[in-house]
C-alpha cells in the first residue's frame, strides 16, 4: 500500500503507510444490510403491488448502494498516510486525485485527541501544528497514540527514529 520507491526522495524512507480506520465502513456495511433486507422483502411484497414494487426497490436500492456504500468504500480505500524520515505524505481521491506533503521540518507541534468511540475502536485524530499554516489534522489514524510517539521520534530523535513502534496497519 506504501508509496513506490521513485516517488521517494534521495535517502528518504517509508517509516509507516496506513489507511483511515475501517470504522468509516461501518456504515456503509450496515447501509448494505439493510438494502439488501429492503430489496428482499419486496420480491414478497403481495402479487398486486409486483413487478413494479420490486423494481422500484431495487433501484432505489442500487442508488443507495452507489451512493451510501460504494464511494464511501472507495473513498476510504484510496486515502492513504504514508510517514517518511522527512515527510508526512496523504494522497486521496476516486477519479480526481489529490495529495499534500508536508515536510517533517515545519512541524513544531504534535497531538492526538481520542473520543469515547475511537478509544473503542483503537483510533483517534493526530493534529499537526505548522510555524505558519492551520493545524494539519489526521482523522482516524489506527492506533493514533502509537503513531504520536512515532512522530516524535521522527521530529526531535535525529533524522533516523531510534525505534519505530508497531502499528496496526488496518
């Protein structure tokens, strides 16, 4: 999932590669579920109300499925954060891509927030505080307190971390 190398740097190296936690899916699997119960229960609709009742579930259950579950999906799927010895590196986007790099140089603040229900599901927002741009926030990084101490390792440890702890890629 990283980077290839030759979007790197002369010395640079990929310290960590991650994607936002699955709980972003969470929805859209739970939006599946009850799409496919909808679509289900009108194919056992009364024979009065069939064919046209099925077919108006069904595509309004395809447009939820597009909608609701699919470009989440993909959306969750190409956002990815990849940390380097200089860099922090986010590339985003389905059909338009986008990314933003920002060099580990102007960081001159690192934290992490976790609300009840990311102490639940192991992750949390990282907040990046430049010397002269808005905080950078990083939301749903897996095992946000692991990652912070990564980070400062990485800002104030030398140019190499010293050691990188294991992060749950998920």
């Amino acid at each position: 999932m990283g980077l290839p190398p030759e979007l790197l740097g002369a010395g640079e190296v990929e310290v960590l590669s991650l994607r936002t936690h699955v709980k972003a899916l969470f929805v859209p699997a739970v939006v599946l579920v009850l799409v496919a119960v909808a679509i289900g229960v009108s194919y056992a609709l009364p024979a009065s109300v069939q064919p046209w009742a099925s077919w108006v579930v069904l595509i309004l259950g395809v447009v939820a499925l597009i909608f609701w579950v699919l470009v989440p999906f993909l959306r969750w799927a190409t956002t990815t954060y990849t940390f380097t010895n200089r860099r922090i590196i986010t590339r985003r986007g389905i059909i338009n891509k986008s990314g933003h790099d920002l060099p580990l140089t102007r960081i001159v603040n690192v934290a992490y927030s976790l609300s009840l229900s990311d102490r639940i599901f192991g992750c949390g927002t990282l907040s990046l505080t430049t010397a002269a741009d808005e905080p950078v926030t990083l939301d749903d990084i897996p095992d946000v307190e692991r990652v912070h101490v990564m980070m400062t390792e990485l800002l104030f440890g030398g140019d190499e971390p010293r050691s990188v702890p294991k992060v749950k890629d998920e």
